[in-house]
C-alpha cells in the first residue's frame, strides 16, 4: 500500500441520499460577515443574515458530503442544492426552532 492510497471494493458503489427529495434555493447572504453552514445544519435554522425562502428549507440541509461546508461571503447569492432530512427526521437544538419531530 502506497500513503494516501485509496484502495475500493469491486461492485456497485453506494451513492448517498439515492431517493430523497432535493430541491434547489437561491441564498443571498445580506450581512457583514461570512457564514459557514455545515453539510448537517438544518438549513431552515441557518443565520438569519442568509435570506432566502425561509419555509420552503423546512426538514432540508445542504446536499454536499457529509463533513464539508458552503461559505456565504457578505454580498454573495448563489444557488445551492438540499436535500431532506432522513432518519428519524428530529432536529434538537440548533436555534431551537423545531427541537423535536419534524412532520412528514
């Protein structure tokens, strides 16, 4: 084995988030300051400095690979992908928004 070297499995590979709901968002970040938002975050408790179609986010995060981030530099609007939660579709904490079950 060489350092770094990624050696895979033969067969299909598993791709994440196969059959959930996703949807695209424009996001403006109309603050003063950057905002990180990680690929876990329930997106609809983001900073409110992000504007966007606030309710629509409702059970969604950002459809990217789990341990990475999107940063919104001040004055920025870009469009981004989420995808629904799955699971058992609880979200705790946070900005303390929901803190339970999520409806369907």
């Amino acid at each position: 084995m060489i350092p770094g070297e990624i050696i895979c499995p033969e067969g299909e590979i598993l791709m994440a988030n196969t059959g959930l709901d996703v949807l695209t968002i424009t996001v403006s970040n109309v603050g003063d300051r950057p905002i990180q938002v990680g690929s876990h975050y329930h997106f609809y408790e983001v900073n409110d400095a992000l504007h966007f179609e606030r309710d629509s986010a409702l059970g969604f995060r950002l459809n990217i690979p789990a341990g990475t981030a999107v940063r919104f530099e001040p004055g920025d609007t870009r469009e981004v992908d989420l995808v629904a939660l799955a699971g058992e579709r609880s979200v705790w904490g946070l900005q303390g928004k929901i803190n339970g079950k999520l409806q369907r």
